[in-house]
C-alpha cells in the first residue's frame, strides 16, 4: 500500500498493511481447500473436508471464484481457471433452475470473465469483445432462460427447465427481486451480441414492476406473474426485492438511462417516506404503510453501498453506522435482528458470512476515505477469521450467539465476500480506475476504448466494464460519443468530478440538474469522518 | 443475492455442526492483565474484594477492537499493576458466567472499581495515555490541597475545580467527608474524561484563601463568571446532588471535542451553536503541565472577559485582596482590555466602527466592519505586508462617510452590506457591514465610544498599536475556491471580515485521536508539528484555516479571535 494516500489515524498506520494481505490469505486456505477437497464438486463442505453439488456439478465455487482471483492479482490462476471454462459445459440437461440464480451466477460471471479476459492476458479471438467463447456461452445459457419471460406480464417465472421452459403447473409466484434483476446482464448481452431480445424482456419486466407499485409508490415482496397480483405484501429494501432497487441504479448508470434511475428515485423517496425510521429501514405494508416487521435483514445492508452510487452519501454512511452497531454486538450479521429487541430473531440467527455490508464500506470508503470504513473491514477480517476458518475452509455460522458453524462454505464467501473485502484494503486495485488509463482495442466496427474504469458489478460481484456496451454496435455516432467523453475527460485534467452530464442531450434547454450526474456533497461532509454524522440542514 | 435456499443434498453430512471453538488465552501468560478467558466473572468479584482499585477489560476474543486496545491495556497495566488489579474477562464465552449475567452491544467495556464503588464504566478515547489519566483519577479522586501554592495551581486550572474544606479533627472522619469523595468518584462516571477536578482542603487558613470557614462547605471555582457555594440549604447533601450541581454550574470556555468513532452528533450539535474556531493541538493526558494549553486558556479568557464585560484573571483575583468578598461579583472593567484586543486588523484590513453619535437619543448603535479588499492588479506580496495601511483604513472610513450610506437610517437586526469604490484608488475597493446594536445589551459599546468617537482618534490608536506589533499578520486563507460544492456568500469578502453578529466558540481537539478533522479542513500534512486552527461556520458553509507555518502561540492566537468580530452575541 501507498502509505502517503491514507488519512493519518491514529490506528490505521497499525493495521493497514497486513489486512490486505490476511484477506489475500483467507481466499487461498478457501480456495486451495475446495481445489483440495471438493473439486468438481460445487461447493467445499468445510466441515467434513468434502464437496457438495448444489448446482447440478457446475463446479460452482471454481467458477464464482475465478474473478476474486484476478482481483488478487493472481493472473496465472485466473488463465488456466479460464481455460477450464472454456473447454465448455453442457447446458442441454434436463434440470430446473432459477431464471434468477443462473443469470446473476453463471451469465453474469461468464460475461464478467468473457470482458475482462483480455486484461488477464488470456489469448481472444479476432471480433473480441463483440464475439469469443465466454460471450457464446453466457448467450447460449440467457437463451435457455428466455422462455420464463413468456408471461402475459413479461415477468418472469422464478424456475424454468433448461431443456423444455417452464414446466406445466410452474408456479406463478416469484420474488420481485427475481423478476427485475436481469438488466445488468441481458443489456450487456444484447450490446455485445447485437440482438436485443434480451435487453427487451428484461426492460419490460422491470416496466411491469412499476406499473404494479401500489398508491404509495411500494412494492412488495412477492408477485404472481401472470396475473400481475401481489402475493405478498411486505415492502421493504431486502430479501425479495434487493436486488431489484439495485438494478434499477446500475441498469441506470450503465445505459445512461434516466428513466430507469427516475422509477429509483421515486421509490426511494416512498421508501425513505415509509420505512425509515431513525436510520433503520424497516418493512411495512405495501399499500398503506403501516409497519408489518421491525426488523434489520443481513442483506439490506447493501443498501448504504446503493446509495453512495447516488450520491447520497450522508444517509448511506448513517444508515451504515447503525448496521454497524449490530455487528460490533455479533461478530457477525444475523439474517434478522429485531431493531427494538437489540436481539436475533428466532432461526434466523446465522451468519452465512454474506458480503453485503463489506460490500458497502467498499464503495463508502471510495467516496469518503473514512477510516470507519476500514475498522469494519478489521472487524470482518478478524471475526471470520476466529469465529469461522477450520482446517478445510471457512463454515458459515449457524448461530450468531454462541457462533456454532455449519457444514457449508457458499459460494458468495470466494466470489464477494472475499472480493469486496480485498478491494477494500487496496486502494491501487484496477477496478478501481477512474479513467486514467484505458486501452485501445481493435474491433470490426472500428476502434474501441475499454477498461477506462466505472465498472459496474453485478449483484454477485462480477464487475462488468460499461465502456465495452459500446464497442459491438454499428452506429458510429455512439462511438463518437465515447471518444469525445474521453478527450474531454483529458482537456478537464485532474478534474476528480468529471461526470457525462455535460453531453447528455440538453433538449429542454431548462437548468434542471441530470438525473445522472452525481450531486456535489454538503458543506458539513468533510468532518462526517469518525461515527460524526450531520443531520439534514432543514 | 440470495433469494431461497440452495438445493441441497440428502446426506448426513448436511447435518454436521460443530461448536465455537474452545476460548484460550486472550492476553499472554506474561501479562500482568489476569485474564479469565472462560468468563469467570465470579472469581473476578472474588479477587476484587482484595484490592483497592481493580480495572476490568470485558472483551469478545473475535472483537477487532478488542484486539487493538489488548496492547494498549497492557501498557497501562505495566504502569500500574503495583496498585491497581487488571482484570480481562471474556464476556462472550456463551459457558462462562459473565455471558451468562452482563448483556453487552458492543466491546470492549472496560469498568473501574474504587473499592465498593462503581462500576465507573470509561468511554473515552482507547490509548493508553488517557486510560491511565482515568485509572488514575479513579485512584486519587480528591486532590489533597496542603499549601497555599497548591491551591493557586488548582485554581489556575482551566478545567473547572471543585473544593471541599474539611476539618480532621474529629475522627474518625469529618461529617460529609465520605460523601465528598463519593461525588468525585460519581462525577467520573458522568465525567468520563475527568474535566471536573476536586480536591480537598483540610488547613484552616488555606480554605480562608477562598474563603470557606465551615467545615463541610464545599466551593466551585470559575473563572468568567461567579464562584458557586454549594447549597445545602437548598439541595440535599448527598454524592449525586454535588455532582449534579458541579456539572451543571461548571464553566466551559473551553471545550475539549473527543468524538469516540461511534455514530455520534458531536459536532453537529456543537457546530450548529455557531462558528467555531477549532483548535488541534497534540495533547498528553500525563503530561506535568501544558504551557500551550496556558497561553491558549488566557486568550479565551481574555476574549470571554470582552465578551461578557468582566474583568476576570486566570488565578483568584481576591488572593491578592484578602478582605475582599467572596461572593461579591466581579467589576466590570470597561475599558482596559478593549485597546487589545479588538483594533487588530487582519488582511484584508478591516476595522469594526461604531457610526458617530450624531442621534444619540437612540438607544440603538449602528456598528460596521470596515474592509479594504485589494482586488485587481495588486500582486500577492501585498498579503505579506505586516499590517494594513493605517491610510487606507482611514481613506476607507472618509469614502464611506462621503457616500452618506443608507445605514443612518436603517435601524435593522440584519446585516447589511455594501461594496463602495474607492475614488482614489482603481485597485481596491471597501465593504461595510452594518448592523444596529440595542445598547442596554451591548455595555461594552459604551467603552468603545471613548475610542471611536471620532474616526481620527480610533485609528490613530490603532495605528500606534501597529508600530509597536511587527510580528506577520495571522495568513487566514479562505479555502473554500479548494472545495467543491461549498461556497462563500459573495466572493469580493475575503478572509473574516464582515461576520459581525457572530461569536466564536471554541474547541479543542486532540491531534493526536482527531488530526483526520484537521486534514479535512485543509491542514497540511508536510508540516511536522501537529498544531492547527480553523474556524468553521456552518451555517454560512465555509471555513478559514490559519497558516500552519504560523507557530499557534498567545499572539497569533489573539489575532483569529479578533478576526471574529466581537460585536453582537
């Protein structure tokens, strides 16, 4: 680490150097462990020092990996796991699957590979990034998918069978989040392949969501597809919907697209309006508001992370404090803690050592650099690293109050848990390039700039590189647009707050301010370092 | 994310669980920290019964912060562990009895007991200079005052002092003794950084210094405004009335900020109070004693004595004048610390005015802050002139009266300001802002008369005062074009000038916990010593640092409470 780019604090020069590298660490005893023990199964059973399947042998854990191991720097590794891949998998089987989990794990991980293969020197065909194995593969797999979008509504059923579609007698029922966590990955797909079908069923699934949100501007939790019904009506910000509001944000920042980031904007104003209360965010009816559930979820904590993307630092960083809290209390998140109780609720009490609150004090810390943000990544460090590591691996904790483990590693700890975690100690890390440096890639449309930065990842934090969205188009205006981007970014030298509003079209003519550009920060945020927080200036 | 289980296989396997790993050693066998790393709380009560001071560190051995403190309570227990037992329990062993009976949201907890009393639970900043500093105070809660040189030491303090006079000769305790001291301690609960001092008096003659004469009486000192006498006619003698009325009636000129990395509204609340000259100063809680500290004490009781229109010294004035009353408020001395402390200019110079008596029958004044603001065509050397031009200012004052500004007639409660053109000179230009003052608030203004009663007689006084200071100007950057996003209301007021209706408050904060708050406001980090001053206005959104080149020392100092016009409360 560059000592010179970090805050002086008191405690921080004691621990900055070796976290790092006890993260690089952590990942190879999981890794080397599941190459060990569990291979070519799907997962490391940790306890038993054996492998699972728990998708139908995709050697899961290998392959959710894979993107960490770059991340560490680990270029060889990463090639020859690649090569692996490459050698192909048979996706004509007669398995059901969720249309969510194989988008999110397996297209959105092949096409994070298939963009980023090159920069690992992994040799490309000739029309990379607009054609090449890892691009077949993930269009091959989102084909097998597309039959669950044939719903009189465009949402998608939650299970299809990869060789017949939906089963007669599938439920209609599925998670909001997994009918509006497709646009990430289809729109690349269609960028990169020319065929916009999948960008098409995924836009229309999210505009159902939206047509469905109640008076008040919520949604719930669960939906039958086909008669646009909601099943249940708990409206909140995590398990079930998460990943949707995530979507909406990064679907956003990576089209460029206003209308996507405006349905955010004014579900988080519904949302701030109904369920936050004191900086918790809590669950409440879908139609009138009343709370239903007191209760903190683990994985609403990628919410403050979501937030920094819009710039609302302020909120994020005070809502994350208070996650904060509970972790100093467990070691751990639990899946619920009941917020007035100061308590885990009742067999929910485990800790699957999810990533999504290292997830948000990875992108808190971009924005803010408040050593906070690092002391929470001690903490995890140290927490999993006592509670959790055994002699095969790491086990999820079955219960947060005497910290008993269980026989499973998910595959989340390689591919997040551990990624976020090490980006978070390194500050010089590729991903987190602002545009300094690119490369220039010949395609056969024309010359194309990729890996400038503002990678967006997926909900399984497989970083996608929006530059490459441009490179396999035909219209030559498009690519125009990005090399203008990039010149302009060169004449505003060092400029740190280089945002695309200023060539987004300004037809209006009014001074509205871009939905798209990031707000500049209150005066009072320089001092919101430490646990200070600032309330509203009303 | 993660929305239903994954399939899983049907095997026993599946099925496997294992409990937390056994506990072990948190702190090395060589520690003097005895560590009952199963959570014995119970042999931990036992051996305390033992011991007149006993130190407890409650940790979670997966407890990151647990970690990094476990070297820093060493180090105090190497200090100390002759007189104090040093205890660690792991308090999150779900076997061990501490689990079992203490409910904890967060680690550590450190708890302190003087014998019976406490727990005295610490929640300062986690070094070991200043858990020592606690520790000790635990130890020696009343400070034994046995000379009259102790006393004035005591006294001098700027952190406030409460005494206690007790005759001993009655055994085998004086009546309320006990309960003094337990207040002391009690207050360290509150108290966790230990501001209030106490200490006890037990010479006849010394306790008539103050004066106290009977035994039991007990006295609170304070600088600005008046010295307290407990009463026991109105309160109830007890610990936690004592304490109670300490904290509430102690004074806070200065105010130490130790933000502990918790969500906290510190600053917030603080800072919403007003602009706020803040401080940074490395601090070492067992330091013998802190001549900054000293220097910078007296500028704030010197801006506080104009403030609040009192004359008041560090140490107790009626030492000197032994008859005097104890309780008789201080006289106001109108007209003595005026001249210091508040014709300074700064760059760009500025002077606060009060408009000529020319309708005296109004009980309200019209007060403005005069400013020549160089703007074009001047190069930046004109910054390193010592002081501005006594010419200038008083050129400044004739263009304003030429230009009969409407200000006569406005009686306003806000601020107004206008820029005016010199007619001589294209390079700079004036601004004044004025507001009217209600003159029974503002006493001072009447002393001030005598100086500004004509515009010639107040700044030649100025000007004399210039002579004699040769030391550099006090460099208050305005920042602000640095950082995005905030701003300054109207470029053309540069530096401080023209905030009338705003009192600094102050604030000190440790370098050596807070320095992150200085990078912030700008604070350069090429420069060694860890001293710096900034003054942040919040509500106006912006802030001014001082040159860190400048050593922060009583002149300098005197100069950025002056750059603060003291008109207005």
């Amino acid at each position: 680490f560059n000592g010179s780019l970090w805050p002086l604090y008191l405690l921080m020069d004691l621990f900055m150097d070796p976290y790092g590298e006890r993260v690089k660490s952590m990942f190879y005893h999981a890794y080397n462990n599941y190459l060990e023990n569990a291979f070519p199964y799907d997962e490391l059973r940790p306890l038993t020092c054996d492998g699972q399947d728990t998708w139908g042998r995709y050697c899961a854990d290998l392959r959710f990996s894979v993107l960490t191991l770059w991340i560490l720097g680990n270029v060889s590794e990463f090639q020859r796991v690649v090569n692996v891949l490459q050698e192909g998998v048979d996706f004509d089987i007669d398995v059901n699957a969720s249309v969510f989990e194989t988008n999110i794990r397996v297209v959105g991980g092949l096409l994070s590979a298939h963009l980023l293969s090159k920069r690992a020197g992994v040799e490309v065909e000739a029309g990379w990034p607009c054609s090449g194995p890892l691009l077949r593969m993930a269009e091959e797999v989102a084909r097998k998918l597309l039959p669950a979008f044939w719903t009189p509504t465009g949402m998608p059923y939650g299970t299809v069978n990869l060789l017949h579609g939906v089963n007669p007698g599938e439920t209609p029922v599925t998670c909001t989040a997994g009918v509006g966590t497709f646009i990430v990955e289809f729109a690349t797909l269609s960028h990169l392949t020319g065929d916009p079908v999948f960008e098409d069923v995924a836009r229309k699934a999210l505009k159902a969501l939206w047509k469905n949100r109640s008076e008040i501007g919520l949604v719930g939790n669960h939906i039958d597809v086909a008669a646009a019904k909601w099943v249940a009506q708990d409206a909140g910000i995590g398990a079930g919907v998460d990943s949707y509001f995530e979507y909406l944000v990064k679907g956003a920042i990576l089209l460029q697209d206003e209308e996507l980031m405006s349905m955010f904007l004014k579900y988080n104003k519904a949302i701030r309006n109904y369920t936050k209360f004191d900086d918790w965010y809590l669950w409440v009816q879908m139609y009138k508001g009343t709370v239903s559930m007191p209760v903190f979820q683990s994985l609403e904590a990628y919410w403050p992370g979501l937030q920094s993307l819009i710039g609302d630092i302020d909120h994020a960083m005070r809502t994350f404090l208070n996650y904060y809290t509970v972790w100093k209390q467990f070691g751990g998140l639990p899946e619920f803690y009941n917020i007035p109780q100061g308590y885990t609720v009742e067999k929910r009490e485990g800790y699957p050592l999810r990533p999504e609150l290292i997830e948000s004090a990875m992108y808190l810390y971009r924005a803010t650099r408040n050593p906070t943000l690092l002391e929470l990544g001690r903490d995890a460090v140290e927490s999993i690293e006592k509670i959790s590591k055994v002699d095969c691996g790491f086990a999820t904790i079955k219960d947060l109050r005497d910290h008993r483990l269980d026989n499973r590693m998910e595959s989340f700890f390689l591919a997040e848990t551990v990624k976020y975690l090490y980006l978070l100690f390194d500050p010089d890390n590729f991903i987190h390039n602002n545009g300094s440096n690119f490369d220039v890639v010949l395609t056969p449309y024309g010359e194309c700039i990729l890996g400038a930065g503002g990678y967006i990842f997926n909900t399984e934090a497989h970083p996608i590189d929006p530059a490459a969205l441009h490179c396999c188009r035909k219209r030559k205006e498009e690519q125009w647009e990005v090399e203008d981007l990039m010149r302009e970014f060169y004449s505003l030298k060092r400029s740190k707050k280089f945002t695309f509003k200023q060539t987004l079209d300004q037809r209006d003519g009014e001074t509205r301010i871009p939905l798209l550009s990031c707000s500049s920060q209150p005066f009072n945020s320089k001092l919101a370092v430490l646990g200070q927080v600032f309330l509203d200036n009303t | 994310r993660h929305i239903g289980p994954s399939a899983s296989p049907v095997d026993r396997a599946k099925d496997v669980t294992m409990p937390a790993k056994l506990p072990v050693n948190f702190f090395s066998s060589g520690s003097p920290v005895t560590d009952f790393f199963q959570g014995q709380l119970d042999y931990a009560e036992r051996i305390r019964q033992d011991s007149e001071v006993t130190f407890y560190f409650f940790y979670a051995p997966w407890c990151g912060q647990s970690i990094t403190v476990r070297e820093e309570i060493e180090q105090v227990a190497r200090r100390l562990s002759d007189q104090v037992l040093f205890v660690a329990i792991n308090c999150w062993w779900n076997q061990g009895k501490c689990r079992k009976q203490k409910h904890f949201f967060y680690f550590p907890v450190i708890y302190l007991y003087h014998r019976r009393f406490g727990p005295i639970e610490y929640k300062g900043p986690m070094n070991a200079a200043y858990i020592e500093k606690f520790v000790r105070r635990v130890m020696t809660p009343l400070l034994y005052i046995s000379s009259r040189s102790k006393l004035l030491e005591f006294l001098s303090d700027y952190e406030p002092g409460v005494l206690g006079y007790f005759e001993f000769n009655a055994s085998p305790q004086p009546p309320g003794y006990l309960t003094f001291f337990t207040s002391a301690l009690h207050s360290l609960k509150k108290d966790y950084l230990g501001t209030i001092h106490f200490g006890v008096i037990t010479n006849q003659q010394i306790a008539k210094e103050i004066p106290l004469t009977h035994s039991g009486s007990i006295y609170l000192h304070r600088h600005v405004n008046t010295s307290l006498i407990y009463p026991r006619e109105v309160m109830n003698y007890t610990a936690e009335n004592i304490c109670k009325w300490a904290l509430e009636n102690r004074e806070a000129f200065i105010h130490w900020l130790r933000p502990h990395g918790g969500k906290s509204l510190l600053l917030n609340n603080e800072l919403k109070k007003g602009p706020a000259l803040l401080l940074f100063i490395p601090f070492n809680p067992l330091a013998e004693s802190y001549p900054l500290l000293d220097e910078i004490t007296k500028v704030a009781l010197e801006y506080n004595r104009c403030n609040k229109n009192q004359a008041t010294e560090p140490a107790v004035p009626h030492l000197k004048e032994t008859d005097s009353s104890p309780l008789e408020s201080r006289m106001p001395d109108v007209h003595t610390p005026l001249a210091e402390t508040f014709s300074i200019t700064k760059y760009p110079c500025c002077n606060t005015v009060v408009l000529p008596q020319w309708y005296s029958i109004s009980r309200t004044h019209n007060v403005c802050e005069l400013c020549v603001n160089q703007t074009v065509g001047v190069k930046q050397s004109k910054v390193n002139l010592p002081q501005c031009n006594f010419l200038e200012i008083e050129a400044a004052l004739d263009s304003f009266y030429l230009k009969e500004h409407t200000f006569f007639q406005v009686v306003s409660n806000t601020i107004e300001c206008s820029n005016f053109l010199s007619y001589y000179s294209p390079f700079s230009y004036y601004t004044a802002c004025c507001r009217t003052i209600n003159r029974g608030l503002m006493s001072f203004i009447s002393s001030e008369k005598t100086f500004f009663q004509t515009p010639k007689a107040a700044f030649s006084s100025h000007a004399k005062k210039c002579k004699v200071d040769t030391h550099s100007i006090p460099h208050i950057e305005d920042r602000n074009c640095l950082i995005p996003g905030s701003h300054i209301g109207g470029t053309n007021i540069t530096g401080l000038s023209c905030r009338t209706n705003k009192t600094l408050n102050l604030y000190l904060l440790d370098s050596n916990l807070s320095w992150i708050y200085a990078e912030r406001l700008g604070a350069s980090q090429a420069i060694h010593t860890k001293e710096f001053a900034a003054i942040v206005d919040l509500q106006d959104e912006a802030h001014y640092i001082m040159d860190q080149n400048q050593a922060l020392i009583k002149s300098t100092l005197g100069k950025v409470f002056s750059g603060a016009p003291i008109t207005g409360g």
